[in-house]
C-alpha cells in the first residue's frame, strides 16, 4: 500500500508540474488537455526588396581540346597560400604535359576583383593586355581557399 501510494504521489508531482508549466505558458489558470500532434516547422517567406540581379549572357570560349603545346597563365590575388598551391599545380600540369608553357603568377599582375558592370578599371585592363602580349590560351585564377 505504501508503494502505490508513493507512485501515486509521484505522478501527481509530475502532473502538477506539466500543468503549472502549461498554465504559465499558455497565460492560463486552467490546462485542457489537448490531444498528442505531430509539432510542424513554422514556413518563412523571404522578400528580397532590390530584386534579382540579371547578368546578360556571354559567349565563352570553346574548351581546349588538349593542353599540350599550349600558354597557361597562373594569376593571383596572393589569397590562400598560392605561393604554396601554384608550384604543385604547375608541377602536375608540366608532368602530364611535357609541352605545355606556364607563366607564373610573378609574371602577371595581380588579379583584383572585377569592376562594376560597365566600368573601367586600371587593373582590369592591365590583366587583359598581359594575358594578350604573353599569348595565353589557358587561364588559372586562383586556386581555392
């Protein structure tokens, strides 16, 4: 007998606490029970009030058939140990294609981000007139981080 009504002591302990605690977050002094559902995530809806950036398409280059023979320039922004990563890309390259002509980073400007579509850059520029004089076919800009 004393063992029931410990149990029962128990659980009117735990149901008193789940009422209090309900009354307190339901502003109430009084708990319904409810039956058991299923707890759904609420939905968000975000608006984006500047609109979606459109940028017009551009022709790319077609893809190289092979970089055999060809002039590959490394450029930089000097982020993400490059001065690491670009020796081992340029030893890869030149071990599967013996031919193969590397300008290094030092050797070109520094790349920059890209100015604003329309505007002229200094830098930009520069970019564009080495790549041309030193006859690059191939590009890698960076190379992670």
């Amino acid at each position: 007998m004393k063992r029931q009504n410990r149990f029962e002591r128990r659980q009117m302990l735990k149901l008193s606490g789940a009422a209090a605690a309900g009354s307190i977050l339901t502003g109430s002094d009084r708990v319904a029970a409810r039956p058991a559902t299923k707890e759904v995530s609420p939905v968000y809806r975000v608006v984006r009030p500047t609109g979606d950036v459109v940028h017009p398409m551009i022709t790319q280059a077609p893809r190289l058939d092979t970089l055999e023979g060809k002039t590959i320039c490394l450029t930089s922004n000097q982020g993400f140990k490059s001065h690491v990563t670009f020796p081992v890309i340029e030893k890869l390259l030149r071990q599967k294609y013996p031919n193969l002509k590397i300008i290094p980073p030092e050797e070109m400007p520094r790349a920059v981000k890209p100015p604003a579509e329309g505007a002229k850059d200094p830098a930009t520029e520069a970019m564009t007139a080495a790549l041309r004089q030193k006859g690059c076919q191939a590009v890698i800009s960076g190379n992670g981080g």
